[in-house]
C-alpha cells in the first residue's frame, strides 16, 4: 500500500480495523487471513520453468497502470 500510495501521489494512509476490512472480504468473496496476513512470495518455480514477467517490479507495474 505504500508503494501504491507512493504512485499516485497520496501522501498517507488511514489505517483500517480489522471489522472493515471483515466486511471488504466479504464483498470480494475471500477469507478475511487473505486480507490481514502479508505473504511474502518468490516466483522460483515460474522463473526455474522460463517464465518472464513483463514488468521488473510493483514499481513498474503501478508506473503502466497509472499512464493508461
């Protein structure tokens, strides 16, 4: 979210209770875990197997979305 923030230029965040962030899952049909909890993944066995990502980073990612 920082990063996100950092991209469009939102100087801050509002942190959000766990309650709302309850009913945001609800809405997006997924397990409230899915929400609170960070994951932090390597995608090993996509690179090991030849994929490419067409973007280096979230960085990259955000910076296309935002000129589109």
């Amino acid at each position: 979210m920082k990063k996100l923030r950092k991209s469009v230029g939102f100087p801050f965040g509002i942190p959000m209770s766990a309650f709302l962030l309850e009913i945001g899952s609800f809405f997006i049909r997924t397990e409230t875990e899915l929400v609170l909890k960070s994951r932090n993944v390597s995608p090993k066995r996509l690179l090991d197997n030849g994929f490419q990502f067409k973007f280096r980073d979230i960085d990259e990612a955000f910076k296309n979305l935002l000129n589109k």
